[in-house]
C-alpha cells in the first residue's frame, strides 16, 4: 500500500485494472486500517476518475453475492447519499410507493455513513431482517413487491470499509459507487446524486448498458428531487430543468424534509408518511420521486399518469400494504 500511495500522492492516477486489484486486496483484509484510511482520503482531495470508479466497480461486482430476480424486471431507487442534506429516507419511502403502485422493487442500501438514517438505519428499525438467501428475497418480491439488499450482505468491501466511513463521516468514493453495484442489476435505476458532476459521470457509466434510467440531482444540492429548488433530470434521451411546481404542484423548504435526529425518529418519520399522515410537503417530496421513478420504465404516457399512480398508491393505503407485508415475511 505505500507504494500505491506514494504514487496516488504524487498526483497520477489508477488505471481501471489498477483500482480493481487495489479494492479487491481491501476486501480480502490485505491492508491496515490506517492504510485503508489513507487510500480513501486520497479521494477526498480530488475527484475520482472514471477508469478508477470503472475499476472499482469492477471488484465490487466481481466479489458480491448475486441474486437474480431477472424475472420480476425489478426497480431501485437510490442516492449516492453524502449531500450533508439529513433529509429523511425519501427514496426508500418513494421505493414502497413505486411498489404498491405494482413495478417491483429491488432496493439496495446501507448504513448512513454521512447521514443520521441511511435505508438500512430505517429498514432495520422497523423489523426487517437483513438476508442474501435468493428463495426467501424472490418470495418477497412475489408476495410484498419489494425486497431490500442490505449492501455489505452482499459486498465484503462494503462490510470491511463500514466501520471507517462511519468513522471518518465524510462523502467518499463509496458513495458514488453504491448506486452501481445493486447486485439484482434492477431492469430500472432512479439515481440521485449530490453534484453536476456526479451527474455527468453517471450519465457516461449509464449510458453504456440498455437500461432505463434516469439521474435525479436538485440544483441546490440534495441527491434527490426535494422540490426546495429546481431539479436536473437525465435520461437517455437528453437533459431537463424542471421546477418543483412541474414535478411536485408546490416548493417547499429545507425543514419540511427534515429527517429527524435518531434512526428511531426517521422510522417514526418514515411509517406517518407511509399511513398517509405526512405533511402535504413530505407527501409532496416523495410522490415527485416515486412518479419520476415510475415514469422511468416507459409504462405510463406522461408524467401526469405516472404521479396519479404513485397519489393512488399513497392515498390508497397500496404503498403501506407492501411494507406491512415484507414484514410479515421476515
């Protein structure tokens, strides 16, 4: 490792082959803690090339436990989390929406490790047993819509660099790569990241499979659309800026996404939503992400029709059908 830094520090870069090696000794326990922590504040002082993120990628999904839910054409939602933002968990809500309007759902998360609640913070507390077993995840998705991959189950990379993101609390190279190693490799990916530039390097790595996606990023920094301002959209076909009133019917502000200081708050957060007793701005927030994910597989005529699927879902009490039944399942 202290040539790898030495050469990391003398400002050149890894090339794709390169960075796969280096992640994948990381995940077999070859390197210290201190050199781990090292390796990853590298990045922390300047971006993360695409051959890197390539390369890193690469080992990820070389490593994991596969699960195939081919057959479901399965969706996620994610953010790359790291936008200091301490919303509450709006994509996994937008997720159990997605899902009782009827797309099914993989959803891949973890730990907050820059945040108070990450998805997994949120899924755990509400009683979800975390599990690779293929059988029981497909069972889920037939009967609930939805299952959840809790990232280090299935990324030994992930479970052995946990403890120094949460640690060192910053944004790192990890959260970038989060959103591209869901290990069901969803047929639709919603992904929200924290800055343009983000944005544009997902756009080139997206851009090279068939899938449908679209990248999400709100102009005042949240990795999600909060409609506190407008939203840069990306999708196979182009570019957009739209507004909170086109996604959403209104603006809202900052502290109507709060997520609350504990995991045990962002749960109590995230179950009130799912009932249908959020606020109108909560309520709002998190149908402009669900009808935007559901507007991604190509299912519905408009964005109108996607957002009056995921009002139904909501108000139908079908969202909050689907967690009571994952849970049922655990």
């Amino acid at each position: 490792m202290k040539k790898i830094l030495q050469f990391l520090f003398e400002h050149k870069n890894l090339s794709r082959e390169q960075a796969k090696e280096i992640l994948t000794n990381i995940s077999s326990g070859m390197y210290s803690e201190h050199e781990v922590t090292a390796f990853i504040t590298v990045f922390l002082m300047r971006s993360v090339t695409i051959d890197e993120l390539q390369g890193f990628r690469d080992a990820l999904l070389s490593l994991c436990v596969k699960v195939n839910l081919d057959d479901y054409k399965v969706m996620d939602i994610v953010g790359t989390g790291g936008d200091g933002k301490n919303t509450f968990n709006i994509s996994t809500l937008a997720c159990f929406i997605v899902a009782g309007a009827g797309q099914k759902v993989a959803k891949h998360g973890n730990y907050g490790a820059t945040s108070i609640s990450g998805a997994s913070n949120v899924m755990e507390n509400m009683g979800y047993r975390f599990k690779s077993d293929a059988g029981q995840l497909q069972k889920e998705v037939e009967e609930a819509g939805i299952c959840f991959l809790h990232a280090p189950v299935f990324h030994p990379a992930l479970k052995s660099v946990g403890p120094i993101r949460k640690n060192l609390g910053l944004r790192t190279f990890f959260n970038i790569l989060g959103p591209m190693v869901n290990p069901a490799s969803p047929a639709y990916q919603l992904v929200g990241v924290y800055n343009l530039e983000m944005a544009r390097v997902y756009n080139y790595l997206l851009q090279q499979s068939d899938k449908p996606f679209t990248i999400i990023h709100s102009l005042d920094g949240y990795d999600e659309i909060s409609l506190t301002a407008d939203t840069k959209v990306i999708t196979q076909a182009g570019e957009s800026t739209l507004t909170p009133e086109q996604l959403g019917k209104r603006q809202v502000t900052p502290q109507d996404i709060y997520g609350g200081n504990t995991p045990e708050e962002a749960a109590r957060i995230f179950k009130t939503i799912l009932k249908g007793e959020g606020t109108w701005a909560q309520n709002a927030v998190v149908l402009a992400n669900a009808a935007t994910a559901l507007n991604c597989t190509g299912n519905y005529s408009s964005y109108s029709d996607a957002y009056a699927a995921a009002v139904d879902s909501l108000e139908s009490g079908k969202a909050n059908a689907c967690l009571q039944k994952l849970i049922s399942l655990q």
